[in-house]
C-alpha cells in the first residue's frame, strides 16, 4: 500500500510539470502573437493615431460599409509611396471621396493608389492641395469615376492624356486654378464627359483641337481668364454644346463664322470682354441659339444683318456698351422669333441718341404683349444731343458701369454704386419712353441724306420709317415714292 501511495505522488508531480511547461509555451507562443501577427490595413474610417498625416470621417466605421468619406490632409511629408494609402482597400465601397488640404504642400500629387483600390469611386474631389501638375493617367484609366473636381489646386500643367480612357467621367471642374494653355490630347477618351468647367484660371492660349474629342460635351465655362482669340478650330468637335461661357475674359473681337463648329449651340455668354468688333458673320451657323449676351463690351455698332442667320434667338442682351442708336431691323430676328412666345431684349447702359431713330421702340413696346420685353424696353434711357459726345467720351463712366454689373447667370437686373449713379445724374440720361414721339429730333445727317435722294421730307415722315416694326409694314422709300406721288 506504500509503494502505490508512492507511484500517485510521483505522477501527480509529473502531470503538474507537464501543465506547467505548457502553459508556458503557451504564454509565450500568445506574446508572440500579438507581437508579429497584427493586422495588415488600418481601417481608413477608424484612423486612431493621432501622428497620422490623413484623417477620415465616413458615414460608416466598420470595415468595408462606409459609401462616402470625408478625408482632412493635416500636413506635409506625405509621398505616393506612403502606407496610408493601400489603406484604403479596408473601405472598398466608397463611392464619394473627398479630400480638404489644410496646410500648404500637404498634398502635391494626386493619390492614385488610394483611387485603384476602390473600385465602386463615382465621385472624387481634392480642394486646397499644392497640384502643380495632372500626370498622364492620373486616375488610373478608372472605369466608375463620374465626376471630378479639382478646385483650387494650384495646377498649371495639364498634361497629354492626363484625363483619358475614363469611360464614365460625366463632370469635371478644375476651377480656381492657374492652367495657362489647354494643349491637344489632353482631354482623350471621355465619350461621356457633358460637362467641363475651367474656370477662373490663367487661360491665355487655348490649341486649336483641343476639344475635338468632346463630342458630346453639354456644357464649357471658360470665363474669368484671359483669353483674346477664338476661331473656328478653337471648337473643332463640340457639335453637341449647348451652352458656351466666355464671360469675363480679353476679347476684342468676334470674326467670321467664328462659333460655326457649335451646331447645337442655344447659349452664348461673351458679358464683360474689351469686344469693339463683330463680324456680320460672326454667329452664322448658329441655328439653334436661344440665348446671347454681350453686356459689359465696347460695341459702338451692331449691324442689321449681324443676327440674320441666328432664327431661334429669344434673347439679346446689349446693355453698358457704347451704342449710339440701334435699329428695329437688328433686333427683328429676335421679337418676331415664331417659335417663342416670350423674348427679351435688354439695351439700357448704352450711350444711345434721344432721336427719331428710336422711334421703333414706342410702336413695339404698345404692341408688344410680352411682359419681360415690355419691362426691358421700359428701362432705356437717352442722351440729348448735347450729352451724346461727351457721353461717348467719358470711358471712365463707362468702365464704372461694367464693373458693378452682376456676373451670375441672371441677365435681368444689376447694381450701381452711388458715385455711377451721380455722374449718370449729371449727363441728364432721360429715360426713352418719357419723351413725347413727335418731340423726338431727327439727326441732321439724316435728314440730309433723305434729302438728297428724295426730296425735303418732314419730320413726321422720317419718324414713321423708324416707327413701323411690324413684319409687313412698307418700307421707307415705297412710302416717300407715294408722297412725291400724292404731292
């Protein structure tokens, strides 16, 4: 009985030696777990390091739900090669990206091995970075991407194919940076981009073609640049473009058929350019065009056949140039248009000559049974003869008028600043429609033109052929000849 007392003790000790030893390699097999074998991503969503240089706020934490994030770039020091980035594969659904730079040269490039891992990204914007450059390819070729925005990124260059083969792209802005040139290439393989915005850039030189591969684009904004010169070839391939935007840049002049690549065109915005000049020819081509506007320009004339192939048109807008008189037979296209039952016509902030050649205004604005035309012809205002010149003259008047007009896309109404409203005070402006008919004078050049190839008219006569605005009314010399005939 001794002996098997002994032989228990003995392997009791043995099995708690056994127990032992095993939880020591255990305890040391999990310390070396947890040492070696932490997880590979960091969840992009749930960034917990306070050291690190990105961080995201998502509509969702865990792993692989978030749809939209929301990411904030607070310093420098970040590379292409940086981890950060593959990152992003642990938020593979994100269909919304967005990156805000908060600190110069925190973001100098753009992040494309974050984009490759996303393979449902639809939209994607980066504002405040230091971008000088958009390499080829910069998105890598994504086949989902549908809208970019790039706004106030600092870009200069943009380079060959640096947008192409992205099938989906629909929209993309790269506003409020310092682009000087579009070259060609650049905008390659986007059968579905609609609509480009480049505005507010340092654009001077836009190469011929560089938008031929745009064949369905809506929609450009190119306003608040730079730019002197359009041709024809500068829109060689936008036949789908509905509205064109070129407010607020250097043109001087508009030549021959220079939008006649712009087939489908119905809105074109030139507002507030140094234009002088333009072409008879000019808008020919353009058939389908609803809308222009050419406020804030330096046109003294507008020719009666400027507008003859331009049969659609609803909407004129002349105000604040340096026009002395205008014709009923220029603006003809545009309030005798068949296919519309409202047009507009806006000519007030011009320097024009309180005489019979206005005449028209009075007949169309009583037959007129348009509301917004009515109004628009309500608001023009006329110098007299003794204000006409210096009027014409006072460039510093007029510049003052140009820069208080309002540049959205709202044509109707605009503000003055009270040192524009005295000096328009001082050159007794008298608005057209206060001044009795028969009392409008006609110019003395006139009058001896009229003179000279039939005989003296009156007065009266020679308003009633600036008065008659209707489709069939008789043309002034068929009139003059049945006077002579009558007398």
């Amino acid at each position: 009985m001794e002996q098997i007392t002994k032989y228990v003790i003995i392997i009791a000790s043995l099995m708690t030696a056994k127990l032992t030893v095993t939880e020591s390699k255990n305890d040391t097999k999990s310390k070396i777990d947890r040492r070696y074998y932490q997880p590979i991503f960091v969840n992009v969503c749930d960034i917990e390091d306070r050291r690190s240089k990105v961080h995201c706020y998502c509509d969702s934490n865990k792993p692989k739900m978030a749809t939209k994030a929301d990411c904030w770039v607070f310093s420098g020091g970040l590379t292409e090669e940086d981890p950060i980035w593959p990152n992003f594969s642990s938020q593979s659904e994100i269909e919304h990206l967005m990156f805000n730079v908060r600190s110069d040269d925190a973001l100098t490039f753009i992040p494309a091995k974050a984009i490759v891992r996303l393979d449902k990204l639809k939209h994607i914007s980066i504002q405040f970075g230091t971008i000088s450059r958009i390499p080829p390819y910069a998105f890598t070729n994504s086949s989902t991407i549908r809208q970019i925005v790039l706004k106030s990124n600092k870009i200069v260059n943009l380079e060959r194919h640096a947008f192409s083969q992205m099938m989906m792209l629909s929209n993309l802005s790269l506003d409020d940076n310092q682009i000087s040139e579009i070259r060609r290439d650049v905008f390659f393989g986007l059968p579905n981009l609609h609509i480009l915005h480049v505005s507010n850039n340092n654009l001077t030189l836009i190469h011929d073609g560089c938008f031929k591969h745009l064949n369905n684009l809506l929609e450009l904004k190119l306003d608040y640049n730079y730019i002197t010169v359009v041709t024809r070839e500068t829109f060689e391939g936008l036949e789908n473009l509905s509205r064109l935007n070129l407010r607020n840049n250097k043109l001087n002049m508009i030549g021959k058929l220079a939008f006649s690549e712009l087939w489908g065109l119905k809105e074109l915005i030139l507002d507030h350019n140094q234009i002088e000049y333009v072409s008879e020819r000019a808008f020919g081509g353009l058939t389908q065009l609803r809308k222009l506007t050419l406020a804030g320009n330096k046109l003294t004339g507008f020719y009666e056949d400027i507008l003859e192939d331009v049969r659609s048109l609803i909407m004129l807008d002349l105000r604040d140039n340096l026009l002395g008189t205008i014709s009923y037979e220029t603006i003809r296209p545009v309030v005798e248009n068949d296919k519309s039952t409202s047009t507009a016509v806006y000519l007030d902030g011009n320097p024009l000559s309180c005489d019979c050649r206005l005449s028209w205004i009075y007949v169309l604005r009583n037959e007129t049974k348009d509301n917004s035309l009515k109004y628009a012809l309500e608001k023009i205002s006329c110098f007299t003869d003794s204000t006409v010149e210096r009027r014409l003259n006072d460039q510093e008047d007029i510049e003052t008028s140009n820069e208080n007009v309002l540049t959205g896309d709202n044509y109707d109404y605009y503000d003055k600043n009270d040192d524009y409203v005295e000096k328009k005070a001082k050159t007794k402006a008298k608005k057209l429609i206060d001044i009795p008919l028969d009392t409008l004078p006609c110019p003395k050049e006139l009058m001896q033109t009229i003179e000279e190839s039939y005989g003296h008219p009156v007065q009266n006569e020679i308003r009633l052929k600036y008065s008659a605005v209707g489709r069939n009314a008789p043309s002034f010399i068929l009139y003059l000849m049945l006077v002579l005939l009558l007398f």
